[in-house]
C-alpha cells in the first residue's frame, strides 16, 4: 500500500510541476501582473481627472 501511495504521490507531483513550469515558460504571470498594473494605473489617473475636474 506504501508504494501505491508514493507512486500516487510521484505522479502527483509530477503532474503539479508540470503544470507550474507550463505556467511560467508561457510568460503568463508576468502578463497578468504587468496588466494589473496597467489597470491600476488607468483607475488612478482617471481618479485624479475627476478630482482636477471637480476641484476647478
């Protein structure tokens, strides 16, 4: 039973680092943050138009 739990466990971790290496050689991390930021700076330029505008 111990073996068909490690050979499990193997597969399983094979698999997940599988997945994680897909993850970051398709480079798709650093796109989501990178339009994070760009949102994030989008919603704060378009806040502070507002504020100018309703402050003139």
């Amino acid at each position: 039973m111990t073996t068909k739990k490690n050979t499990l466990a193997r597969k399983w971790k094979r698999e997940y680092y599988k997945m994680i290496d897909g993850i970051v050689r398709s480079h798709s991390l650093q796109k989501f943050f990178v339009r994070s930021l760009y949102l994030i700076c989008f919603i704060a330029s378009v806040i502070f138009a507002t504020l100018l505008y309703l402050n003139s």
